[in-house]
C-alpha cells in the first residue's frame, strides 16, 4: 500500500525559500505596485474594484500592473537562481 507523505524536504525547503524571496519583493515595492498585484492576482479581485479603490483609470492601472509584476519576476529571477 502505497502511502502519500506529503512533499519531500528539498520540496518544502524550496517553497520555503521561494515564499521568503516573494515576501522581501514584495516588501521592497511601493505600497501602490504591492498592493495591486496582491488584490489582482491573490485576492482575485476584479480591475474595475481596484481601479475604483484605489482612483485609477484603467490605463493607470494596467501600466502600475505590467510594470509591478515585470520589476517582480525580475527581482524573483535574480535571487531565486
């Protein structure tokens, strides 16, 4: 009988290291850029809600989103390889 143990430990350890590293870029951006790319692609929130919170047009928006998540797999890449 086979039995699921769960991820092994070079698994957790690089999941730990990948959530720490998300975590200090996260941390390093403007409170702006972090807080939209957290209610967009973590809360799942829709642009209209977040553009109206946070009183941006939708080209506001989509700029702040595509340079926010460019600076963060940038940063991600660096210090994850």
């Amino acid at each position: 009988m086979l039995t699921n143990k769960g991820p092994d430990r070079e698994t957790v350890a690089s999941r730990r290291q990948h959530s720490d590293v998300t975590t200090r870029i996260l941390t390093a951006m403007s409170r702006r850029d972090r807080e939209a790319l957290m209610r967009f692609y973590l809360d799942r929130q829709s642009e209209e809600q977040i553009e109206a919170d946070l009183g941006l047009t939708e080209t506001e928006f989509r700029l702040i989103k595509s340079r926010a998540r460019a600076r963060y797999d940038n940063e991600c890449l660096q210090r994850i390889a």
